[in-house]
C-alpha cells in the first residue's frame, strides 16, 4: 500500500468542506481530480470513508478514524517543508479559534505575548460563536480553541483558562439605574438583548440570570457583541455581557452597569481534541495560554 500525501489533504479537506465541489475550490484542483484522489485512497484502504447524501460527503466512522492520522502526517509533513524556513526553533502553522467575547477582548494580546517570546509568527484567528468552534475543532480545522461557553464534548479536552466578570448593563437614562439596592426581582418582565443560541454570553444568561426571573422577552438576539452594545445604548432593551467588553461604552457613557447582588463571574475554557497531534508548536502554544494572564 502505497498512500500519497495528496490523498491524505484531499481526504481532510472533503472531511472538512463536506463537497467534492467545495474541496476542489480549496486545494486549487479539479473536481474530477479531487474525485479521483479519494476514490483511489479508498480502494487502497478497502474502505468507504464518507457516507454519500445527494452531493454532500459525511464521514463515516471509518473516516473518523482516520482523519486524526491524516492530519497528524499532513502536519509533520508541513513542519518539514518549513523545517528550514524559519529562523526560530518552532515552524508550521498555528490555527486559533476563539468565541466572541475572548476572540476580541483577550486573543489578540495573548497572540502578541506569544509572538513576542517565540518570535513565532504564523498564526491565524477565526472567531464565532463557542458552538461553532468546537464544530470546526472536531472537524480537525483548529488546533485549540478559547471560548467561554462551558463545553461538554466527548472528542475534546477541556481545560480551565482564565476568569471574567459579567455584567448587566442599561441606557444611562434607563429607570432601573434610579432604583437603590437593586434586586434580581426589579429586572421582572425586563426586554434583553441577548447573543445568539450556542454563544458562550448567552448560556451564561440562561443558566445564571433567566432561572431566577418569572417573566422576561427578549428584545433582540445578535451574534456580535459591538451590535448589542449599541442597542443597548439606544434603548432598545437591557443586556448580560462582559464587563471586558463593554467597559469603553460605559467610559464614553454610552450604557450603564446595574450592581445587582448575584455572583456574576465565569470561567473561560481552553480546547482542543483529544486526538489532534501536539507538535511543537501546539505543545508551546498550550503551555504558553496556561501561564499566561491578561494585564
């Protein structure tokens, strides 16, 4: 048996794109080609590795089993392509993803320390929402994510990170910054502006804030955190957000924080799959984020 590095890429991007049509435009290839290059990887396992539904391509269990060896040879492959590239010990791409709130307020300062002390500098960043990228980890197209939604998910690592502290915040002008000792029970039958369903924001809500009303609606579901501030500050509804990332509306005194006595911190989470080869690079990366604080 004699399997190609080029059958392996085809295989993980069909994995990844889920359409023949999709994995051609990726890799700069023909569709026949791409056809071709799994079907003969196929042959040459004596297994089908994706479950055929109209022109999308699932991986089967077969396939699954295979995707985390395809992606370890293709990254050492890479790593020595880039062996002699770079000055610094540590060569290959790093693949970031990060939810909304850490991927805007805390990634990009953690980037600039790492690249700093490494001198290491091919990195990428992908932000979406917690859902999402612990979609794209299993799929194999993240080395590590940082989110701050909890995550439970059998393929993933997931390791305590940094903490934050949330908040409910208002139009200055609103009625409830006139209440003194401003209890849970005065936000009743509040409107909110929420993120959406599998943001790590909104879960906080659901699962800290919301149980503890009898009555409340939401006024409008976003999936950006800087959409929500901003509505918030025309007085479209009152929101649960990070006080990270809505510290320079209230500075400019474009919202207000309600002080209400509930705990209100949470816990960011670093991931990454239990099966995803740990080069060098990834291995530093880890470490690195574990000691690392955010000034």
């Amino acid at each position: 048996m004699n399997i190609a590095l080029k059958q392996l890429k085809v295989f993980v991007t069909v994995a990844q794109e889920k359409t023949i049509t999709a994995a051609a435009e990726k890799l700069f290839l023909s569709k026949p080609a791409v056809s071709m290059a799994l079907s003969e990887l196929e042959k040459q396992l004596d297994h089908k590795l994706f479950d055929r539904n109209n022109n999308r391509l699932i991986i089967n269990e077969q396939g699954k089993r295979l995707l985390p060896l395809a992606d370890e040879l293709l990254a050492r492959s890479n790593a020595i392509e880039n062996l002699f590239d770079q000055a610094g010990p540590l060569t290959g791409q790093l693949k970031v993803g990060s939810s909304d709130t850490v991927g805007n307020q805390v990634t990009p300062f953690l980037l600039r320390d790492f690249r700093l002390e490494t001198q290491h500098r091919d990195q990428t960043l992908f932000i979406s929402n917690t859902a999402q990228i612990c979609h794209k980890l299993t799929e194999f197209e993240l080395d590590v994510g940082l989110v701050e939604g909890k995550v439970q998910h059998s393929d993933l690592v997931v390791q305590p990170w940094l903490s934050d502290q949330m908040v409910i915040a208002c139009h200055p002008q609103h009625p409830l910054t006139q209440i003194e000792n401003l209890q849970l029970s005065d936000l009743e039958s509040s409107e909110w502006v929420l993120r959406e369903i599998g943001s790590g924001t909104r879960e906080f809500f659901l699962n800290r804030i919301s149980p503890r009303l009898d009555k409340w609606t939401t006024s409008f579901e976003l999936n950006t955190t800087e959409a929500i501030i901003n509505c918030v500050s025309a007085d479209l509804g009152i929101t649960c957000i990070s006080q990270r990332a809505i510290i320079h509306a209230v500075e400019e005194q474009r919202v207000a924080i309600l002080t209400i006595p509930l705990d209100m911190s949470r816990q960011y989470w670093m991931l990454y799959h239990q099966e995803k080869y740990q080069s060098p690079l990834l291995k530093l990366f880890l470490t690195f984020c574990q000691q690392w604080q955010l000034d």
